[in-house]
C-alpha cells in the first residue's frame, strides 16, 4: 500500500521537525517507503493531500495539530469525490490536538502510529461551513472536529498570531486567551436555526458546531459528541455574569458543564447562525480562523475514511 505524510515543521514549536529522525525510522519499520511532504504556509495541506491521494496513497497520515489534520482531511474529502479515494491517519503534535484526544490516540509518536498500522479503518462524519471571508467573500471550509463562532472566533485568531505559540503550554495558552478575550467581549445577539425547526434569537458568547468533543487545546465543550453519528452537538454558550463565566470555563476542562444554566445543547444535521446587531460575529474550524457569519455548518455522513 503506498502511504503518504504530510508533516508540519513547526508544528509544537519544531519538535515535530526536531523528532523526525526517529519518527521516519518507524514509519518505515511500519509502512515500508513513505511519501512525505511538508507545509509551507496555511493551505498546503489541502493540496497536498489531494496530490498524494491522486498519486495512489491509500493512506495519508497528517503530522501536526488540528490545523493540519483538518486540512489533510479536508484535501481527502475533496480527492474521494473526484474519484481518488484515501484514508486518514493521525500523528498528533502542535499546539492544539484536540481531534486526536476525543480519539483517544496515544501521544507518543511510535504507539500513534502502531494504532494507524493496525486499524482497519472506519467511516466517520465531517462537517462543512459557509462564511464570509476576509475579504467580504462567499466562502468554504471542510473540518474534521469542530467548527465555532463568537469568542472562539476571536481567540483562535489570538493564539494563531501569538508569538509564544509552540513554546508555551498549549492549554497555558489557549485558556490566557480565553479569560483575556472574555473580559472585552461584548456578547453578541444572533439568530440560531436547527435543521428545520424555528429560529431561536439569543445573546450568546460561543455557538460551536461539535463532531469532536474537545477544542481551545483540553477543553471538553461537547462531552456527548461522536464523529460516526451523523449529527453534530450544538453548544450555546448564553450571555451572562462574566466573572462567574470565567471562573466556571475550569468546568469545560472535565465535560462537567451539561447543566451549567447558560449552556443549552442540541443535536442537529445542520446549523445557520446569523448575526442581529451589525457586529462581527468570527468563525473557526478546527482551531484555524475562518471568516465572519452569517454561517452554514452541514453536516457530512461517513464522509471521511480514518484508520485510528
């Protein structure tokens, strides 16, 4: 079976890159020749991935965080409907490895990819959404764990241009941010649809589109979520008293929030949220910065083969 990887270099600050010698010592004891490449800037895994799968790898293993995996998925996503069928594996490094931990994959690199050897694969769900881009665009994005809007929004563009990221801890980092987003944002009044069901209006902070549990590096904010159910978990986050949001934030770290009275979720297949009050309303998925809503999630069944 011809395999592909697609590495990040500075995914963890470099120790990806760093630890690379003994990585491709067991990828050849495991797969035999591997075809890799490397990213150079934001998207390339995208292409990549499409390049590998219409070269013939039955496997690609995407090498870094949530970044990449969610641009190596997304390239395979779009190779299998143009006929160039791949699976997906994971070898879990950077500052967010969020998709990795609601798997339950092993964090040393020769048990990560053990677990990939030996799976059979299976079929789990991916997500779509529609936003508007930078530049006032149409636009969209495949993601493999979780796409979000409102603070998430705000903090992903933070960690992403924060100079300490892959130097610090990744959760050290990822929860700074949030408290210190948190104490400038104003909540935001939107209008949430379900599938088919009425609109809902609300001043909320987060509105997540969940086919992982896990995001912002730990923090469980969809503790019910699978990615081979077709649905997604919906989580608002509701306006109210800031301080005791913040001291309660330790709650999404554990899933212990089911209950919190500004926390409602739902399951749907598909999710629209529209702003109501003129002001940005940011979106990510999988820990990359997007656009701004109005946003469509859909979710897509089975759309993506993963060996785990």
């Amino acid at each position: 079976m011809k395999v592909g990887v697609i590495m990040n270099p500075v995914a963890g600050g470099g120790r990806l890159k760093r630890r690379w010698p003994e990585i491709g010592v067991a990828l050849r004891e495991m797969f035999g020749e591997v075809d890799l490449r490397e990213t150079q800037a934001s998207g390339d895994g995208v292409t990549l991935a499409m390049d590998l799968a219409a070269g013939g790898c039955k496997l690609v293993i995407a090498a870094g965080g949530d970044g990449t995996v969610g641009e190596v998925a997304c390239g395979l996503i779009t190779a299998g409907a143009e006929g160039h069928a791949a699976a997906l594996g994971v070898l879990p490094c950077g500052t967010g490895t969020d998709f990795a931990r609601g798997l339950g994959l092993p964090s040393k690199d020769e048990a990560a990819l053990r677990r990939i050897a030996d799976s059979p694969g299976r079929r789990i769900d991916a997500g779509r959404v529609c936003y508007i881009d930078d530049d006032g665009r149409l636009a969209s994005r495949h993601f493999v764990n979780i796409a979000s809007l409102g603070l998430s929004g705000t903090v992903a563009r933070a960690v992403n241009a924060d100079e300490r990221k892959g130097r610090v801890s990744a959760k050290a980092l990822y929860f700074w941010r949030t408290v210190t987003a948190f104490v400038r944002y104003r909540f935001q009044h939107v209008r949430i649809t379900i599938d088919d069901g009425e609109p809902m209006e609300a001043r909320v902070a987060l509105v997540t589109a969940a086919n992982g549990k896990f995001f912002g590096a730990g923090m469980m904010v969809a503790p019910d979520a699978k990615v081979d159910d077709g649905f997604f978990d919906v989580v608002m986050l509701r306006a109210a008293g800031k301080l005791g949001l913040i001291r309660d934030i330790r709650l999404l770290y554990g899933g212990r929030h089911r209950n919190h009275p500004a926390i409602t979720i739902f399951r749907g297949r598909k999710l629209l949220v529209e702003p109501l009050d003129g002001t940005a309303l940011l979106v990510e998925a999988d820990g990359e910065p997007l656009g701004q809503a109005p946003a469509t999630f859909d979710i897509l069944p089975g759309a993506l083969t993963l060996r785990d």
